[in-house]
C-alpha cells in the first residue's frame, strides 16, 4: 500500500460523503463502515448499534461480496468481517484486501466466533486487521473499539 493511494482514496470519500445526502446528518459527514457477515440477523444487529453510534452502515454476505463492495466504493472507513463465511471467507478477504492498492489501507476488524490463536496469527500477518473481537460482543466494546482504531489512525496519513 502506498500513501498516496490512501490520500486519493480519502479527499475522493469526503467528496462522496459532501455530495450524498444520505450520509450527512446535521450537515456533519458521517463514517461508512461495511459489516460483512453471511448472518442477517448478526448484521441487522451490528447495523443497529453502529448507526446508534452515528455510522453509515453498508453490508456485505460474504467475502466476494464484500471485495466488490470496496472495490466499486473504496471510501469506508473501517471493515467488519466475519470468518466463517461462503464464497469467500474472512481470512481470504483479509487477505485479497492486503493486496489490492485501493483499499489495504481500510482497517478491518474480525467480529467472529472463532478464537484459535492460529487464526489470530494468520489474520494479522495480513496488515490490515486491526483488532479481533469475539462473538457475542457487547455493544459498548464494539464501538469504543472501532472509534480508538479510527483515532490512532488518523494521525497516520
């Protein structure tokens, strides 16, 4: 991943988010984040909770779903992914996602089921998971999480 690529892919978010009216509340930009997860019901969930917290919420059902999700739309903030999923699961798409210019700067979260150390190691070899979270994760966790990720970020680019 090059910087400049990160910095184009940003100015082109902030002209998406000031020209589409569904995603400015109070005349303020909101964060998009793109959950993906083959569960419906985990992502209606997570949909709710983070646009509680005042996040544009995209989905996604699995991996391949996701990659074309991004790649049409490079402009989110942050990635929740699962791994268990068809098609494409989350440790693939972690690592499609390190590979392609566009978007391997995104920072991506795995909110899963799973908890084998292996699967950590492999997850993070990757450079663009940022944190792993184990299903059921409390609300407040979820959040607080991300919004330190996106903070410590910031700084960077």
């Amino acid at each position: 991943c090059s910087l400049i690529s990160l910095i184009t892919s940003k100015k082109r978010s902030l002209v998406e988010f000031n020209s589409s009216n569904d995603i400015i509340s109070k005349g303020v930009a909101m964060e998009k984040i793109l959950v993906v997860d083959d569960s419906e019901s985990v992502r209606v969930a997570l949909k709710a909770v983070l646009e509680e917290a005042g996040y544009h919420v995209e989905e996604a059902f699995d991996g391949l779903d996701a990659l074309q999700k991004v790649q049409s739309t490079p402009d989110f903030a942050m990635i929740l992914l699962d791994i268990n999923m068809p098609e494409m699961n989350g440790i693939e798409f972690a690592k499609e996602q390190s590979q392609i210019e566009s978007i391997c700067r995104i920072p991506t979260i795995l909110v899963t089921t799973e908890s084998h150390p292996k699967l950590a190691l492999e997850a993070k070899k990757t450079g663009v998971v940022k944190a792993w979270l184990t299903k059921p994760v409390k609300p407040e966790i979820l959040v607080s999480t991300i919004k330190r990720i996106l903070k410590k970020l910031k700084g960077t680019y």
